[in-house]
C-alpha cells in the first residue's frame, strides 16, 4: 500500500512537471507572438520589425513618420506578420499610455521593445545645453518609457508574464559634459531598468536592458567625428533578440564599450574628470 502511495504521488510529480514544462512552452511561443516595437520608423527599430516579421506574429509598430511605418508594414506584411501601426509622439506621455492600453486590449501583448529615442548635444557655438532639448530628452527617453514600462507590466503580470526591453545607450555610464542631457535620460533609465527589473521578476515579467554603442542610424548620423566601433542597425536588432531569448538583464555592445565602463568604474573620480573635460564633440543640427 504504502509502495502504491509511493507511485501515485510520482505520478503526480511528473503530471506537474510536465504540465509545468508545457506552460512554459506555452510561454515561450507565446513571447514571439504578439510584439510592440517603439520607434519602428527608423534605425534599430525598424530592423527589429522585419526580423521579427513571420506567419503567426502580430507585430505592433509605432512611429512618427506615417509614410516610413506604412512602407515598413507592407514589407513585414510580405514575410507572413500581422501587422497594426500608429503614429505616437513619446513627448506627450499620457497619450502614450493610453495608446499602449488601447493596442493591448485589441492584442495582448507578450514582448514590448522601446525602442524609440532621441540623441542630442550641445552644438560646437553653445556654451550650454538648450533647456527644451534637455526636457525633451528626458520625456522620450527616460520618462515615458519608464510609464510605458509599469502599463505593460501591469497588463502582463495578469497574463501571466511577458517580456520588455528598454534601449538605453553606453552614454549612460559616462560623464559626457557636452551631452548631460543625453547621458542623464539613458542613465536614469538604466537605474529604472535594475530596479524594475527586481520588482517585475515575481510577477513574470522579464526585463532588459539593452545598451549599444555607435548604431549606424539617422541619429548617429548626426555627429561629426569618428563614431568607433559602429555597427548597423541589423546586427544591432540581432544582438537584442539574441539577449532576450536568453533573458539576459543587461548587455553592452559591442564588447569595447563593455570593456570601457569597467576602466571607468575603476579610475577614480579625479582622473576621470579630468580626462572627460578634454573630451569633446559635435553635431549637425536634428533634421525631421
């Protein structure tokens, strides 16, 4: 009797197990299925889309630039995806929030990549930072993700879980005094990505941080001077779907940046000041 006990409850182990490792199939698939892409108008974005694009996804795109989020469908629309586009503005936040809760009740989604962001510096003439530009900076790239982040999760944890990516940028590990703006907004959304990255985990959320160097899109196109180590939008868009397959909270690349940020953490702060205020850039003025 108590060997037949003994049988029955393996059995029950193994029925969990096993219906355990199918909701996690279940899951796995599940995070291909349905994507929100940020930024999708242009540069990493847009790479990621059509990466994505494949039979039995739905993918999401938003951008400001209607005609570039139309040509980019009908190309993902081509490669087999679904696919629902929207104009959105990340400066007005509240707006952002409604329309990420108005797709998610239409096409609950499973990974949301925010991917959308601005770079900018003081010009060569100025002698600081335009007040509007650095308020500007910090609404898309810091405080409207970071809100974006909350109501997805919101929305995931009932569900049962789901994935996030946030792109921040190396500038955020460094003191750039001709880009405070720039690197403050990347910076606090690196502090927001570790924290809420503790905070989401127990509710089946998985969060990451993604931090690439030079990209070779519109926005780095914009500096003048060398841009070392670039990549291109693809290989970028490559490295981040890698990074969320293997869940990975955070990933520098290419690897010299990652190498970089350890000699800062490492030279104290009186060196590093002084050799940051030797260093200095430039760019051409934004276009549209």
């Amino acid at each position: 009797m108590a060997k037949a006990r003994h049988i029955l409850t393996r059995l029950k182990g193994s029925s969990r197990r096993d219906k355990s490792i199918r909701n996690s199939a279940r899951i796995s698939d599940r995070t291909l299925a349905r994507i929100l892409i940020t930024g999708a108008s242009g540069g990493i974005g847009q790479a990621l889309a059509l990466r994505y694009a494949a039979p039995g996804r739905t993918l999401v795109l938003w951008g400001r630039n209607a005609t570039k989020l139309r040509i980019l469908a009908a190309s993902c629309q081509e490669r087999g995806a679904h696919v629902l586009t929207r104009e959105v503005d990340l400066t007005d936040g509240q707006a952002a929030l409604r329309a990420l809760r108005e797709d998610d009740d239409s096409t609950p989604l499973d990974t949301v990549i925010l991917c959308a962001g601005l770079s900018d510096m003081k010009q060569g003439h100025e002698k600081t930072e335009q007040a509007e530009t650095v308020l500007e900076l910090g609404l898309v790239n810091y405080a409207t993700p970071a809100a974006l982040t909350m109501a997805a999760a919101d929305r995931m944890a009932q569900r049962g879980g789901g994935s996030i990516a946030l792109i921040g940028s190396v500038a955020a590990y460094h003191d750039l005094p001709f880009a405070a703006g720039y690197g403050g907004s990347k910076a606090g959304l690196a502090r927001f990505a570790s924290s809420a990255r503790l905070a989401l985990a127990p509710l089946g959320v998985r969060l990451t941080l993604i931090a690439p160097g030079f990209v070779d899109t519109a926005m780095s196109q914009r500096i003048i001077g060398p841009r070392p180590f670039l990549v291109t939008p693809d290989a970028a868009a490559a490295r981040i779907i890698s990074a969320l397959k293997r869940d990975q909270p955070e990933i520098i690349f290419p690897w010299p940046f990652a190498v970089l940020r350890i000699i800062d953490q490492l030279t104290p702060r009186i060196l590093r000041d002084a050799i940051m205020r030797r260093v200095s850039a430039d760019q051409r003025p934004r276009g549209d």
